[in-house]
C-alpha cells in the first residue's frame, strides 16, 4: 500500500540494499538488513485508513482532465492546472452530489461549445443550440379538421378566415403544403432568426387558397450550457403579413415564449424538451385563444463515419393544449377549445454530410380523436455556416 502512497507524491521507488556475506548466496535475502535505514513514505492523508484527498500537485500529476478536475486544458487535452475537489468525500451522498454538481453546474473544463447534430435532430422540438444556419423545410398535412380552433392554425371561418360554401358552416377537412425558408445568425449564446412560409391549402367547402403566410421573427438566448445540460429561453413572435381569407395567415399577431432543453443521457443519446405558450394578440374576441405547445424527443446516432458524416434517428412526442379560444365545428357551430389536447407521436431520421449539410424527413401520427392534419410529414435540407 505504501509504494501506492510513494506514487501517488511523485517520490523516487526505494532500492533496498542488498545483504552482504556468504550465506547470500546460499539462501535468497527477502527482507533488508536490520542495519539498513527505510525512508517511510508520505502518504497524502494523515495516517493509514483516512480517505485519500489529493494535493493540486498530486492532481496535476496524475492528470484528471477527462474526470474535469482540472481548471483549464490545453490544446492537447492535457490539465494546466487543478483545483481542489470534493469528489472523495466519504459518504455516499457526498459523492452523489458531487457528481451532479460537477456535470450540471461546474461542468467540463475542457468542454468546447459547439453545435453537434444529435443536439438538434429532432423535427417538432426546437434545438437549444444557437447556431448560424439556413434552412428549407416542407410540411405536408393530410386529413386537417377544425382549423381555426384557438385561430393558431387560420383565422375564424366565415370572419376573417375562408367562407365556406353556401350550405356549408364550416370546413369539414383540408390538406396543405407550406413551404418555409429559415435563416438563423448567432453570435456566441445569442442569436435571431427569421421564418418565412408558402402556404397551399386545398379545402373541401372553400375551395383552393395558396400564399406567403405569417412572418415569424424570434431570438435565442442560451441560458446554461455545459457538456451535460442546455438550457435556452427563445421568443418568437408572429406578424399578419398573409392573406387570413385565403387561409394563409391568422389575422393577428401572437407571441411566443419557450423554454427549451438539451440533456446528454449517453454519448450517443440525448433528450430536447420544449414548453411554449403561444399567446394571441388581437383576432376574434370569441376564437382566438392562447395554447401551451409543448414537446418531447429522444435523439440516438446510430450510423457514424467520423464527427462531420453521421446518421441519427428521433422519436418525437408533442402535443398543443389550448386554454382558451373557440373553434367552429361542422355540425354543431362554434364550441370552446378550453382542456381539448392534440397529442402526436413520430419518428424520423437526419443524415449530416461533411459537417455543413444536413437532410431529414420525419412525420407525426395523431394519437387524440382530435387533432390539425391527421398525418404530417416533414422534410428539411440545412446548411450550416
């Protein structure tokens, strides 16, 4: 136990003299002479049996870099310098709590921020990651009933929203195209975007209407970045700009707060997680109502070449609860939105190319009796700069 001491210090291994005399030969000598002075090693705690805290020396030593005892790294990835640390506290507790702290607060010394695709593979939960990207997404959406619920999706039917038919009160079902173009810009843990959609809608009782939907622009603001945990506030606000009577557009603008999450389960797993309140500002007294749009997804890399060309596959569940606002259903007219919940599941797959090209295609599958468009698929390309 000693020599372990006697390395731990960094002291020079002892070389115990060798007996002298004629029975040396004779008979193997394994113990040091009675003559011989022994140097007795240090060992780092006070005496044998106490829990072994090490020294900022000893640390440097041994080069805990990878564990994050060290307050800072080199380019090499070896430790510059340590710091004390807690992590042999003597009681299990002790050692748990130590261990979260480090990877939910003080984090890894060595960790370097920056944008890794299992971060952001989902297609319904937005990434915590502030990144400078351009992207195109389409969204196809088969089988929508009851649109103008809340008016998140179009504005009142037969106000600002499409007129049925005559003979119609409302639109029993429709299927839509939207086209959408993304440009973010960061600037270390804040950035802005801009979202801008085309949208073809073919309805049952109104018809066909096509146009630029509703601008949306928004900010990220990372609140709390390590190798573990991200966490990030993200505002987005809408603006009329489409046309609400062909469909395209509310008819008001709305706000949007969301706190966003990234959590590493493995290095090849990791969980986003969303909560958004969308809140109508304007609109129809009656039918505009403000919603928690919330969501979970679990990321996992499952095809990896090297860092710049991988593939990863998500499991989304996300769901639209609405808290307020009215909608108008074919039959029995206007009802109220309050306590109804959408409720989606669906998988997808992303394939990221020499680091800067990124391709997916995902979809969504109603699980409520209510819901937007029954089945939605999604497919998006990003480059990244």
């Amino acid at each position: 136990m000693w020599l372990l001491g006697i390395a731990a210090v960094g002291q020079e291994p002892l070389i115990l003299p060798q007996p002298s005399g004629p029975s040396a030969a004779e008979t193997p000598q394994l113990l040091p002479s009675p003559s011989a002075t022994l140097q007795q090693p240090e060992y780092p705690a006070g005496t044998v049996g106490e829990p072994i805290v090490l020294s900022d020396q000893s640390l440097t030593d041994i080069g805990y870099c990878d564990s994050g005892y060290c307050g800072s790294c080199s380019d090499d990835g070896s430790c510059v310098s340590c710091g004390t640390t807690n992590a042999h506290n003597d009681t299990f507790s002790g050692r748990l709590y130590s261990a979260f702290s480090a990877a939910l607060c003080d984090g890894d010394p060595c960790y370097i921020p920056e944008w890794h695709l299992l971060e952001s593979a989902s297609f319904w939960v937005d990434s915590a990651r502030t990144q400078n990207r351009t992207r195109v997404r389409w969204d196809y959406g088969i089988g929508m009933i009851l649109p103008d619920r809340s008016e998140y999706f179009m504005a009142k039917i037969g106000g600002k929203g499409p007129s049925p038919q005559p003979g119609s009160a409302s639109i029993n079902r429709l299927d839509y195209h939207e086209m959408s173009f993304y440009t973010e810009t960061a600037r270390g843990k804040f950035s802005m975007f801009t979202v801008t959609p085309y949208r073809s809608l073919y309805m049952e009782q109104a018809g066909h209407g096509a146009g630029f939907g509703d601008i949306q622009i928004g900010t990220k603001s990372m609140l709390h970045d390590t190798r573990m945990l991200q966490v990030t506030l993200q505002t987005t606000t809408s603006i009329p700009t489409g046309r609400a009577k062909h469909g395209v557009g509310t008819g008001h603008v709305s706000l949007e707060p969301a706190l966003l999450m990234g959590l590493a389960l493995t290095d090849r797993d990791f969980l986003q997680a969303q909560a958004a309140e969308w809140i109508p500002l304007g609109g129809d007294s009656q039918y505009a109502g403000a919603l928690l749009r919330w969501g979970v997804a679990w990321n996992r890399i499952v095809w990896q070449r090297d860092a710049k060309n991988l593939m990863t596959v998500n499991l989304d569940f996300v769901g639209w609860s609405f808290q307020d606002g009215a909608y108008t259903d074919p039959v029995l007219g206007t009802q109220s939105s309050s306590n109804g919940t959408y409720v989606y599941v669906g998988p997808g797959t992303r394939f990221l190319f020499c680091g800067k090209f990124e391709f997916g295609i995902g979809g969504l599958y109603a699980l409520s009796e209510q819901h937007f468009a029954e089945h939605l698929m999604r497919t998006e390309l990003t480059m990244r700069y």
